[in-house]
C-alpha cells in the first residue's frame, strides 16, 4: 500500500504575525530570473542596464495589476459578492494573458517615451518571461490549483512522476492531471528552442522572438488549457476564454511574422544587430 504524504504547506514561513506564501517566494524568483537575464541580454545589444530595471519597475506592478484584473473580471459574480478576496493574490487567481497584456501595454509606452524599439525590448524579454512563467506554475502546484480532471495513481507513476507531485495531486481523496507540469515543461523546451534560435545569426529579425513566444506559449496553451477544471470561461458560456485568445493570438502573431518578412521595406533589421536610439 502507498503511503501518501500529504499536501505541502503553502506558508513558506512566518515572520511574527506575517506569513510568507510559497506562490509569493515562487513568483517573486521567477521575476527576479527574468529580469537578470533581460539585463545581462541588453547589455549585449548596447542597451544601458537602466532601461530594462526602469522597465521592470513599471511593468511588473501593472502586469500584476492585469493579471489580476483579467482575472477578477471572468469570476465577476464571485467576487461581486466577496469584494474583499479581489486583492487577496496569494491565494492564486493571477491570470498569464491578463499580466502578458498588461505588461505589452506598458512597455509600448515605456518604448516610446525612451525612444527605444519596442520589438527590440520584446525580444530581449520574451524568452525570460517565458521561464518565469515555466517557475511561477509551480506556485499553482503549491497551491494545489490549475490541475486537470481526474486521473488514477497508477496513471501518474505511469509517466514516471517524483513521488512529492503524485501526493500533491492527490486532493481531497482523488488525483488529477498535473496539468500545471505540463505547461511548465512545455515553457521550458521553448525557452530553449528561442535561445538557441535568437543567438543564431542572421535567423531572427527584429520582433520575431517575441512572435515566436507568443506562437509557442499560445499553441501549448490551447491544448493544456482544454485538459484544466479551473477555466475562466466567456460570460454563460462554455467556452474558454484562453483557448480562444490562444488562437487569435498565434493567428495573429504568424500573420504579422509572415507581412514583415514579405511586405516591408526597407527589410527589418536582424535581432543581433545593435540597438539604436
């Protein structure tokens, strides 16, 4: 017979009265990974280490404040009538697309107002974004949310899983897909497909890493998102929102690849080439 350990403690620890959740600590390395690496990538395009730190200090609020907001707007009769669980973030309810929005936004304005390239900025983040995305679903396996339908134990050990994620997903007596694994290591393989990609020369033009992420996150996620019991879903609908927003965004993303390689002119510079004011 198996011998189930138990859910893991969401509190990471307590400082007196404060309790430090592990989705926060999760989060917060996730941010701190992609925002290093963006650093260290800028610095090789000529960009000034400041820029992307300045950046980070405008986008990560209001990409919270997105997710958060995407979020709350899809559950709105729930907290229509607990008004005050809008702000309670650690307790999960940050949606991706409602941050990656968000946070496009900022950037263009930020973009614009240092006079930078905006798919020159997009570039340089979009493949540390993605591992901060690939880190941060491990805070849902904390919490034990963004899982798929049920499954047996022998399923699990079946796709050889360490024994602390089949116990995690053993909630309330029944197991369910790790569906937030699926998604981390789907990231994963596509932080390194872009890498090895952007660092090739002449492959890449201006903008196309960004649109290369948002193809490989969207097509992933329409898939795991179809697999998932926690969906936000269109007002008295069945339908998901992020499987919808999935394919619009990598029709979108291919068309706009396919028209700057084909239709611009002067053709667009290469993703290595050095970064102009």
């Amino acid at each position: 017979m198996q011998t189930i350990l138990g859910a893991i403690d969401p509190t990471a620890f307590t400082l007196g009265p404060l309790s430090v959740q592990w989705y926060g600590v999760i989060i917060a390395l996730g941010i701190f990974l992609a925002v290093w690496l963006s650093i260290r990538e800028a610095e090789k395009l000529g960009l000034e280490e400041d820029s992307i730190i300045d950046l980070a200090l405008w986008i990560i609020p209001f990409g919270f404040v997105g997710a958060r907001l995407y979020y709350v707007i899809f559950e709105l009769d729930y907290y229509l009538q607990n008004p005050s669980s809008i702000l309670a973030i650690w307790e999960g309810g940050i949606a991706i697309y409602g941050g990656l929005i968000a946070g496009f936004i900022t950037l263009l304005v930020y973009s614009k107002k240092k006079n930078y390239s905006p798919w020159l900025i997009v570039d340089i983040l979009a493949p540390h974004v993605l591992l901060a995305q690939a880190i941060g679903r491990w805070g849902n396996f904390i919490n034990q949310e963004a899982h798929g339908g049920e499954v047996t134990r022998d399923f699990l050990e079946s796709i050889f899983l360490p024994e602390f994620i089949i116990d995690q997903m053993n909630i309330n007596g029944t197991y369910y897909h790790p569906t937030f694994l699926y998604e981390s290591l789907w990231s994963l393989i596509g932080i390194g497909l872009l890498i090895v990609l952007r660092n090739r020369e002449h492959f890449f033009r201006r903008g196309e890493v960004a649109l290369a992420y948002v193809m490989w996150y969207s097509f992933g996620r329409f898939f795991i998102e179809g697999m998932r019991t926690d969906s936000l879903y269109f007002f008295s609908t069945s339908i998901r929102v992020s499987q919808i927003l999935s394919v619009f965004l990598f029709i979108g993303a291919a068309a706009i690849m396919y028209y700057r390689r084909t239709q611009m002119y002067p053709p667009v510079p290469f993703y290595e080439e050095k970064a102009k004011k």
